[in-house]
C-alpha cells in the first residue's frame, strides 16, 4: 500500500476517532496528522473536570488509543503506539501512531465505532443474563490492570451518592463554570459549536413539550452563574428527575457497570480507558443504550488517592463516595473506580443526526517538507 493509500486510510478513521466520549464532552483532543502517523496533543483548556488529577484524561486517551487501533483494523492496517505520558503537557504529544498495512481483519467492534453514543434516557429494561454481559466479562478478563464489575442492584444509600455527587457540581463555582460552559440549550447553539451538552440531554422524555421550558429554566441558571438549592429542587419537583444531570432512579434498566484500575500507574490508566471503549462499544453494537457516570468516580477516584483538591464541607456525606462504590460493586481495597456508567435496552432508537453533532475538525495534516 503506497503513503497516499494510508493517508487516505488515515481520513476515513478520523472522523469516529475523534467523537469519542470525554469529560463533560469537551472533546480535549487535536491530531496531527503525517503520512502514515497520528500523533495525539492534549488541550488541557477544554479538559479542566478531567485535569485534577489529569489521570481521566489518561483514561480518556486509553479510548483514544483503542479507537486508533480499532478504525486502523477496519482499514487492514496495524497501528503502532508509543505513549509520552511523563511530564506531559500541551505542547507535545501524549500519544503516537505509526500506521503500516498488514491486510489483517478488522476487530468486529470496529463496526461499532460510528453507532457508539450517550443515551440518557429513561430505558426499556434489560437483564444482567443477557449476553452481552457475558462478552463484556470476557473483555475484561483479557485486560490487565483493570476490572470490570456489573450490578444490577439499586441500593438507596447509591442513589443518594449520586444526588449528592450531581449537586455538588453546582454548589461548586468554579467546577460549576466549567460543567455549565459545555451546556448548549439551542439547535443552532448545537450546530455552531458541535461539542457540549444538549439541552436534550438532561431529559428523560424529550417528545413532551415542557422539557424544552426545563432547558430554559437551566439556560438563567448558567448565564446568572446562579444554581441555589431551592433551584435544584424547583427543577425536580416541576419535571420529575430530568432537571438533574442524572436520573434519581436506575431501576429501568439492566445495570449498572464500574470499570477500575489495579492502580493509578498510567499504565493500568490506560488499560482501563481502552476496556472502557471496548465494553461501550460491544453494548452499543448489540442495541443497548450507555449513560457513562463521571460525577461520582471523578470524586471518589481523587479522593482514595488524597488527591482531590476541592471542597466537600458543603456536602459531608461526599465522604462516604469509594465506600459506598465499593459495597456497590464489591470491587477490593486497592482498586480504584474510574468510570462508571447505567445501561439497558433503549425506548426508541438512537436519533441518526446526534452522532454528525460531534466534532471531528481539531486535526492538523502535516505535509513533509
């Protein structure tokens, strides 16, 4: 295959790559291209809920990297890596991927590269004997340095945990201003930034007229920079639990998930970001719906290290997070949870036009010479 096959190869694989999930959807992510190399930077103004520790954006790369070798797959070539993960910052690359054409056969999830989406509402059910848990039990006995752990219980003392988690992003200023700058409350806001949150995302019936009065009520909040309790409470009262960031109850799906790493080695950070793809993509190709769950393990993760650096005073119970995770899922006292998420087979298909509103225009080709 000549260079200009490859680099052809390179631009039928860069779109999906770079939809990928992400903290609070700000996409942190640019690609240089060269011929037959990809080299990832990280833009760490677009990544701050992921940079404290930076470690969820390591995880994020982790999917960065099983994407890479995915899409490179599906076009039969073998991808390359070498991570720069040491003293780290913008203006170098985290990761590399030199590209050669071998003819191999493409990894079946690689189909599931251009389905993969967020689906956060209300779900048709589900169970844990279903068999797609089985196979994602499989993924995650090939991984090393990460876990997989799935529950199909629902136990209060989690579901306050989230509520908790979920509040504290706005009792917050300062996280509470970089959450809400991801929030996008009109179409033509949506498809002149193709990033953020749509304001359809925090609603569990979209077809009902009244949520889109819900997103406006959530517009005042972010452009006063104003979210008091008794807001929060208006929204859940007026709107059932669609005002929050995630929904009070689970109970209407198959389960619950929780990837976690051996350790916070950037190794085992990058394996867990990898088997987290992974097991996104095998229930997105067999027709079940993910709500990936980052508030809690943004705070628990942080907070077993001792690394967590904003305030919990406001909300003491916050305290309780690793441990209420660790009832949770039953996972031991030297993992930590990572990523988190809610899954079950979805009310009605996925809008087409949802996953065209991503971004994949943060690439740079570079031409020799």
């Amino acid at each position: 295959m000549t260079p200009y096959d490859i680099d052809a190869a390179i631009a039928r694989m860069l779109p999906s790559i770079m939809r990928l999930p992400n903290p609070e959807n700000g996409q942190p992510w640019e690609i240089a291209a060269h011929s037959r190399v990809l080299e990832v930077f990280h833009v760490a103004e677009r990544a701050r809920l992921g940079s404290s520790p930076d470690d969820l954006c390591v995880l994020g790369l982790g999917m960065m990297a099983e994407a890479i070798i995915l899409a490179a797959g599906s076009e039969g070539c073998d991808a390359r890596l070498e991570f720069f993960l040491e003293g780290r910052g913008d203006e170098h690359p985290w990761l590399r991927a030199v590209l050669e054409y071998s003819g191999c056969a493409a990894d079946p999830l690689a189909s599931a590269l251009a389905l993969r989406h967020s689906d956060r509402r209300r779900y048709a059910g589900g169970s844990l004997a279903d068999a797609v848990f089985r196979e994602a039990r499989q993924e995650a006995e090939l991984a090393q340095g990460t876990s997989l752990y799935l529950a199909d219980r629902y136990p209060e003392e989690f579901l306050h945990q989230v509520q908790l988690a979920d509040d504290l992003i706005f009792l917050c200023p300062d996280i509470r201003r970089d959450f809400t700058r991801w929030a996008r409350f009109t179409d033509k806001e949506i498809l002149k930034t193709r990033d953020g949150m749509s304001w359809r995302a925090f609603l569990r019936y979209p077809e009902r007229g009244y949520h889109y009065l819900q997103s406006r009520l959530w517009w005042l909040g972010v452009r006063l920079d104003w979210f008091p309790r008794w807001l929060l409470g208006l929204e859940g009262f007026l709107f059932d639990d669609s005002g929050r960031p995630s929904p009070a109850n689970y109970d209407d799906g198959a389960c619950l998930g929780c990837v976690t790493t051996a350790s916070d080695s950037l190794e085992d950070l990058v394996a867990a970001g990898r088997l987290a793809l992974r097991v996104w993509l095998l229930l997105n190709l067999r027709d079940h719906g993910v709500q990936a769950m980052t508030n809690l393990t943004c705070i628990a993760y942080p907070q077993r290290l001792g690394t967590w650096g904003e305030p919990t005073d406001k909300i003491p119970e916050l305290a309780e997070c690793y441990a209420v995770l660790q009832k949770m899922f039953g996972f031991t006292d030297t993992e930590l949870p990572i990523f988190c998420f809610r899954t079950g087979l979805p009310v009605a298909p996925y809008p087409k036009n949802a996953r065209s509103l991503r971004r994949d225009d943060r690439v740079r080709w570079i031409t020799p010479g």
